[in-house]
C-alpha cells in the first residue's frame, strides 16, 4: 500500500448507478470497490448494519436485497461487508433502519422483543434481517430451513434459543404478504422494469485506496476491451475471499473487472444431459436447481455446507475453482465427477479437465486475460457410488481441515473406476494414486479396507496448522475411507 506522504495519482474511476435504499430510487457515484457496509456507514450514515468480524463470519452486517429473477422478484440475504456496493445496481437494498421504529416494531422485531431474543442487540440487526428474507421468500418454512437461514448469524450472548423461538413463531403464525411492506411491493415493480444502465465517472482522487478501478461489463466484448485496456487487472465474481483480503489484510486490487453483470455468464442449463454452470452461477441458484438435486445429489448436499447463506447467496461455483484453494469446498468432488472447465481468452475457446487445472499452490492453468466461462458436468453414471465428507470445527461457516470425495463403479463385482479426491492435505486439491491402483479390477470380496485406509493415507505428508495437526488429518484421511469403503461394500447389489 502507498503510505500517505507519497504522491497519489491524479484521478481514478467511480461507478454510478441507480438502485433502491429503502423504498427510495437514488442515484450514487461509489468511489471503486468500496463494500455495501462501508457505504452505508460512510456515505449513508447507516449505523444500524453493524460491523463486528468483518469477513462474513458473524452476519452481524447481514443485509436484504431485492432483484430480478428471471420474471420474479428474489429477496436475498448477504454479508455487506463483502458485497462490492456496484454490485447494487438495479437492485433494491433494505436495512435495518427501514423495517420498523421504537413505535412500530416489524413483526419479526416484535417477536425478537418478546421471546427476549435482544440480549446486548448487537447482533439482532443481522439476525433480524436474515429471518426478513427467509420470510419474504418462505411460507411456513420448517425447523431445518430456519436453521439454514440464520447459520450465518452468531450471538455472542448466546441467545439462540430464544432467537429460534421468535423465529419458529413468525413461521407459524405470519405469509410473506403479511411480512414484506407495502412499499417494497411498490418497488418490485420498479425492478421488473428497469433496464439504466451504469456508468463510469472520472473525479479526482482524495485518498488512498486498494482499488483505482471497479469495471462493471455488461458483455463479454466489453469484458475483453477493459482487459486489453488494464492488462494487470483481476476478474471478480463473488468476490467473497477477495473481499476479505482486501477487508483484513488490506491487499491492493487497482483494478478489478467484475462479472456478474455479463448475461452470457449468468446460465444454468442443461444441454447433450450435460449440466453447464456459469462463471457467476451462485451457490444458492445451484441449491435450488431442479437439475443438481436430481442429477448431482451429493454436489448438493455439499452446497449446503459450504460458508453461510449469505455468501452462498453471492459466492460462486466458478469462483471457488478460480481461487485454486487446496482446501476450497467443491474441488474434490467435482475432481471426482469429472467436471470439465470451458476457459474463455478474447481470441480462444478451451476445455481443460479439472483435473489438470491446479498447477501448483494457488497456482492454475489459466493463461493471461483467461476466464472460467462455464464448468461442464456429464452424467454420472446410475451405478456410480459418489460421496464427500467435510471434516471442520463448525458444521458449516468453517474452512475444512480434510475435505475428500470418493467415486466407485464395479461390474458383476470387479472395481472398474476408483477415484478418491483431497482438499487440505498437499498443495493442491489432489487425487491419491495409491487408492486408484489398489481398487481399480479389485474383486470386492477382496478387498481389505484397513489396508487400503494406511496406505492411503500414507502416501500424504500433510501440514500441521491452525485447523489441524499432520497426524490429526492422518487420522480423517484414514476415517474417512473406513466410512466409505465399509458403506459401498455393504450396498447391496
């Protein structure tokens, strides 16, 4: 970072847009890259969207916002605090401030209020608005979709109990129409018709900041056109670990090119049976598609551990391989289900296996001004046995310390196809040769699983760190295995 007796450039770009606060249309110039929550807290004087971990851990920042969706209008949940505020164009965002006053409590405060789900009320704003979009969304939603709604809260009081009690209540007694205001009804109707577009504002620049450039392409030619422009700039889709470097540990980004804005990018579709999943598909419109929950269940069961429902509400599929973590939640698994990635350049079209896209420690084999346009998954076959475990601290909002995936094909009783994919465990999400050549043309009735379970783990020298020791992972790579290999031999066949 630039220290502050050094010379700042003479300008930079800001994004304007039009969109909704509260029931109100406004026009912003937001300096490049500032987050929803700073924008509120510095530009808005919103203080009721509260600030505690600042990297999508407490949702104590949670906010609402309203968007098309196809023909409809969705209500989402998200951390403002990793949200880019020029993602909020065209969308309506709601907060705490407009939901209710000390006179008239919103039902979901009022309930909060009598259940004595307050406590010290730092948190409540967050968890208030989390209940907000589960119940604009929801009708009569049961126990486990309240308790996915609010995984991404934390009271530090630890009042949950009557937190979940003030929540079971609205779910009972309340319909979405009795829970959203008139006022945002009004508002939808503004969103189905909107069709501004954003622009790009040159104003001089006054302070240091970690981005010069937020660029906002509305097509994949305008997308490479900025690329030839900024040559050194970074894409971004959700942005949900970018954010976080820039939020925690203050790392420069001078220009990113976000997007989610490129209708091209935004498709989920099926097309030869192929599941085809583009850059800026997020983890909720994979959770709630027809076509993961039948053709990929255990993909979809997975998006259901993986952070918050407010980062799956924004975070990417697309993004989560881009990121080349060797402990990124979907990577084993889609290594497992041969998920083949279409990279797109502004010269060239390229397919490259999943397999082979992860070179070395964060280090992949996208080439300069290279996209991830889409991840390409082919039917699994009907006999295929396809698992993942994830071993963290915290049933979910939790990093893995091993995270694997496993897939099994035999034919009258002969292995055929034997694949075991690790996260956490080397440099790299990674698939063990040594499972593959002891279980490949392996007669089940032979096969010794203790023996599979120690050679297996044994071919890793994992790290020992924060989330685990060598030997503890060890431990899971082994246990792991046990649970797999005993329940494949005992499904009957």
């Amino acid at each position: 970072m630039k220290h502050n007796n050094e010379k700042l450039p003479a300008e930079e770009l800001h994004n304007q847009i039009t969109f909704y606060l509260n029931g109100q249309q406004i026009q912003e110039v937001l300096a490049p890259g500032i987050s929803t929550l700073d924008w509120l807290h510095k530009q808005k004087h919103l203080h009721g969207t509260k600030c505690s971990c600042n990297e999508g851990d407490c949702g104590a920042c949670t906010v609402v916002i309203a968007f098309r969706h196809n023909e409809t209008i969705a209500y989402e949940a998200i951390n403002s605090c990793l949200y880019p505020a020029a993602k909020l164009h065209g969308k309506h965002i709601i907060t705490i401030e407009a939901l209710g006053d000390t006179k008239n409590l919103h039902p979901i405060q009022q309930s909060l209020l009598e259940h004595h789900g307050t406590q010290c009320g730092y948190c409540t704003p967050g968890f208030v608005m989390s209940m907000f979009a589960l119940f604009a969304t929801f009708t009569h939603p049961n126990k486990e979709t309240i308790l996915s709604a609010l995984e991404g809260n934390l009271c530090r009081c630890t009042g949950y109990q009557s937190i979940l009690d003030a929540a079971q209540e609205i779910a009972e007694n309340f319909i979405p129409d009795q829970l959203v205001p008139q006022w945002c009804r009004e508002i939808e109707k503004q969103l189905l018709e909107f069709e501004e577009s954003a622009a790009m504002v040159v104003k001089p620049k006054n302070a240091v900041g970690l981005v010069n450039r937020y660029l906002t392409p509305e097509n994949l030619k305008v997308l490479f056109d900025y690329f030839a422009m900024e040559p050194d700039a970074l894409f971004i889709a959700g942005g949900t670990d970018l954010m976080v470097q820039m939020n925690i540990n203050r790392k420069e980004y001078p220009v990113l090119i976000d997007l989610t804005g490129i209708p091209e990018l935004n498709k989920l579709y099926q097309q030869a049976d192929c599941l085809h999943i583009g850059a800026s598909v997020t983890y909720n419109q994979l959770y709630t598609c027809d076509f993961v929950s039948q053709g990929y269940p255990e993909l979809h069961k997975l998006i259901s551990q993986i952070a918050s429902q407010q980062i799956r509400n924004f975070g990417t599929l697309c993004g989560n391989i881009a990121n080349a973590s060797p402990i990124g939640d979907s990577l084993p698994l889609l290594m497992v289900l041969d998920a083949n990635l279409r990279l797109q350049s502004e010269l060239e079209i390229r397919h490259v296996p999943i397999r082979d896209f992860f070179v070395a420690y964060r280090q992949t084999a996208l080439h300069k001004g290279e996209i991830i346009r889409e991840v390409i998954l082919a039917p699994t076959p009907q006999n295929a046995y396809v698992k993942c475990i994830k071993s963290a601290k915290r049933k979910s909002v939790d990093i893995s310390a091993v995270i694997t995936a496993m897939r099994l094909e035999q034919d009258s009783g002969t292995i055929t196809n034997a694949i075991f994919a690790l996260g956490g465990v080397a440099s790299t999400p990674i698939i063990s040769k040594t499972f593959t050549s002891l279980m490949e043309n392996k007669k089940l009735t032979s096969i010794d699983v203790n023996q599979v379970c120690h050679a297996v783990a044994d071919e890793f020298a994992p790290l020992s760190d924060v989330r685990g020791s060598s030997e503890y992972r060890h431990t899971l790579i082994r246990n792991h295995l046990d649970l797999y290999l005993k329940e494949f031999l005992e499904v009957p066949r």
